[in-house]
C-alpha cells in the first residue's frame, strides 16, 4: 500500500506533517486569562485572626464564662466562611495543597465556632478546660494528620508556608494530647504553638499582598523549585507594554 497523508495533512514518514498540524493547532489557540490575587491571601488572614484569637484563649491570656459566646462568631466568619471561601479559587489556581489546607480548616473552624456557640447557650455541653474529652481529642487528630502531610508537601516549594502548617501541626498535636489524657498543660502548649503560626500566616499574608501590589518580591517567602534553589521572579503572560487599559487594584 502506498503511504498516504497523515492525520496532520502531511506526508508520512518524515515527522513533518505532524509538526504542521502542531502549528496549525498552536495558531489557533487563544488563551482567556482571568487574573486573580493569590487566593491564599484572604485564606491566611482568616485563618491568623482566628487561630490567634483561640490560641489566646488556649494559651490562658484571656478567657471567663463568656469566652464560648465571644470566641463562636469570630471562629465561624474568620476561620470558616473567610477561609473556606479561599479554598475553591484554590483549585481555580491549580493550587492543590492551598485548597486541601483551607477547605480543612475552614471546615473545622466552622464546626468549632457552631460547637462552641451552642454550648455558650446551654445547648450542648462542652468538656472543661484540661478535662478529658476524647471525641474532641479526635478533631485535633485528624487536623494533625492532615496538616502535618501538607506541611511536608509545602516544603517542596514554599518555607513560609511550611513553617506555618509545621507549627499548626504541632499546635494540633498537644492539643490532641491535652484532650484525651486530659491536663491543662498539654492544652497551654498548643495554645502557643498556634499563636506563632498564626503569627507566621499573618508575615506570609502579608508579603504576598506586597508582592501582588509592588509586582515583585519584597518579603521573602522562601520559595523555591523544591531542589532548594530560589524561585526567580514570575513574568505574567501580558503585551510587551503591559496590559494597556488596564489597571491592576482598585
């Protein structure tokens, strides 16, 4: 049988008819962006404002019969509707470890703050501080395995990031501990752990809307191409003079 053209319009054979059809094809390509901010941004600050806020309270720095009430509205719009809502524009982003670690939390801090606002009002009892409560050992667990994996995964290519699921994990860890063998101690431990993640979210948060303003790093982040090389800055896919007619911010 003779050889005859390729799928590609091309003769057979010779690889040229497959490299036109990619051109063809390349040509007729037309790519739509949608610029976003770095989702993460809102994520991390309403995750610093409400891990902050119980950590202080964990950690002894302030609490009374009122805290459940006080802590319950802060926990569900920061912690759970602020940074659950960072977790789907995550996957928009192709951002897998950003959406699995919001979604969690944002989760959890809307189950927490649910949990606390009806034992505020004497609708469920909640565990006395340093008692033991097994099932809420159980929460802290498997927000130590989740977070712990993630923290791992970061490493490969953001120290910042890392640090602060790296703290959390621990912060989730003695948490878990004071809950089931009970004991204020373990509780006090974690307590602090969470409020120097939060303090790192609050510094990772804060470079990246720097970055995203100024269009450069400014505040380091540690990122890096997970061989322990320093990422160089991004070019955004734009007209050699910009974007003409557009401005970015407000």
């Amino acid at each position: 049988m003779g050889a005859g053209p390729t799928a590609a319009g091309g003769p057979a054979g010779n690889g040229q008819g497959a490299d036109n059809g990619y051109l063809a094809w390349e040509n007729r390509t037309r790519i739509f962006l949608t610029p976003w901010a770095p989702p993460s941004i809102i994520g991390l600050f309403g995750f610093m404002g409400a891990t902050l806020m119980v950590a202080g309270w964990q950690a002894g720095w302030y609490g009374g019969p009122s805290a459940g009430f006080i802590l319950f509205p802060f926990a569900v719009m920061f912690g759970g509707l602020m940074q659950g809502g960072a977790a789907w524009p995550s996957l928009r982003a192709r951002d897998g470890m950003a959406a699995a670690v919001h979604a969690t939390w944002g989760a959890f801090w809307l189950g927490f703050g649910l949990l606390f606002g009806l034992g505020s009002v004497g609708i469920v009892p909640i565990a006395k501080f340093g008692a033991v409560s097994t099932p809420f050992a159980f929460w802290f667990i498997i927000l130590t395995v989740i977070t712990a994996n993630m923290a791992l995964v970061a490493a490969f290519k953001n120290w910042s990031v890392s640090a602060v699921l790296a703290f959390l994990a621990l912060g989730s860890g003695f948490t878990a501990a004071g809950w089931w063998v009970g004991g204020a101690t373990w509780l006090v431990v974690g307590g602090y752990l969470f409020a120097v993640s939060a303090v790192i979210a609050w510094y990772t948060a804060t470079a990246m809307v720097v970055e995203n303003m100024v269009g450069r790093p400014v505040l380091p982040l540690g990122a890096h191409d997970g061989m322990g090389k320093k990422v160089p800055p991004t070019r955004p896919v734009a007209y050699r003079s910009g974007m003409p007619g557009v401005k970015v911010g407000q």
